[in-house]
C-alpha cells in the first residue's frame, strides 16, 4: 500500500487534539461516577451499565470519529480551509449519531435511576440490568445502518488528507481499542482480504464510508493499482 503519513507538523497537532478529546473524555466520565456515587443506585449497576455502554454501543467508534475528524484540518491548508466550512453543518451530523448511539442507552440508565430514587422499586434496576445490553445493541444496529448515508454528506473531502488524518492517533487508538470488526470493508470485494493488514482495512473502511466515488476510485488506483488492474 502506498506510504499516506502525515507530516511531523500535522501529526504533532494531531496527537494535541487527540489528548485534549480523551481528557475530555475522562472528565465527563468523572462526572458520571460522582452523579453514580451520588444517588441511591448501587455502584455495581452503574459498572453494568459502563460495560454495555462501552463495549456494546458505538461509543467507541464515535470516538473514532471524533480522533479523525480533529486530526483532518492539520493535514495541508486545504484540508484546514476545507474544515472551516465543514464545521458549518457536519457537527449537525454528529449530533444526530451521537443521539443514536450513545442517547438511547444513557437515557435508560437515566431513567432508570430516576424511577429508583423515586419509587425504590427494585424492579426497575433488575429491568434495566436486562434491557440495557439490548438497547446498547440495538444503538449500534440503528447507528451502522445510517452511517453509509450521512457519512458522505462531508463532500469536498480529499482522500491524500482523509487518509493522512487516519495514520495518526486514530490508527493508534484503532489498533489497541477497538474492536476490528466494526471496520467494515464493503465494496472492497476486488481486493484479496487476506493480504489486507489492520491498517488497510481500516483505510478501506474511512474511504469507503467517508469519501465520494471519484475520490474513492483516486485512492483505490493510488493505493491498490494492481488490484484495480486485475
């Protein structure tokens, strides 16, 4: 495959926003504990609840999302230029993912908590220690069935800055947290996946998902042209 790493300048930067989106992060889920410790609910349900939450919903692929997107402006004037339209309507976009796949599980526990503390009714926390893994999966189905259709409404994307923003904290972050088979190859049927590496699949799954056909159809004869020969 051919070499796509960012510059020393724009990987730097890169890494800068990756660290402040994970203090972030780890600062809204100090919150979420203090709010847990806080309320009558036992400690070992909000656990429950963290665990479906993170390994079963699209959290983690939203943060992702939100490592790449911040990584893309560094990539070359273009590609900052190109952002600051972007910011314009494509945060609209993350809002309604975010509302899918992390509002239905959160507004459970929520509620949950809520009913607690009001009624002490036991039954609720035992319903929804058995709806939320549902829920947190059903979150994710609903998430990756319309992700092909809003991801492409980021035009204007070149793929040589797309694919430079991958090869940075978000390949770090792919490789040791997250899970490979949410990076779904589709349309890449012409390649030969046993000789693909993690990297390459998750470049296959960015330029499939995030790109328009023609630079999509660029990136492929870029980086595959064999494959595309054959």
């Amino acid at each position: 495959m051919t070499d796509f790493s960012p510059s020393t300048f724009a990987l730097i930067l890169s890494w800068i926003s990756c660290f402040g989106i994970l203090f972030w992060q780890v600062g809204e889920m100090t919150k979420f504990f203090a709010m847990a410790k806080n309320s009558r609910v036992s400690l070992i349900f909000t656990i429950w609840f963290l665990i479906c939450f993170l390994y079963l919903s699209p959290y983690r692929y939203n943060l992702f999302q939100m490592i790449l997107a911040t990584s893309y402006p560094w990539q070359s004037l273009s590609a900052f230029f190109n952002s600051i339209v972007l910011v314009l309507y494509v945060p609209i976009i993350f809002f309604i993912h975010l509302a899918v796949s992390t509002g239905l599980p959160i507004y459970l526990y929520m509620l949950a908590v809520s009913q607690y503390e009001t009624s002490q009714k036991k039954w609720t926390l035992i319903a929804s220690v058995i709806l939320i893994p549902f829920v947190c999966i059903l979150s994710s189905i609903i998430f990756f069935y319309i992700l092909p259709f809003t991801a492409k409404i980021s035009s204007g994307l070149h793929y040589r800055d797309v694919v430079k923003s991958a090869n940075g904290p978000a390949y770090t972050y792919h490789k040791y947290l997250f899970i490979s088979n949410f990076t779904d190859t589709r349309g890449n049927g012409e390649l030969d996946e046993t000789k693909l590496t993690d990297r390459d699949k998750m470049m296959l799954h960015i330029v499939s998902f995030y790109l328009h056909q023609d630079e999509y159809s660029k990136f492929m004869n870029k980086a595959y042209p064999l494959d595309q020969a054959k």
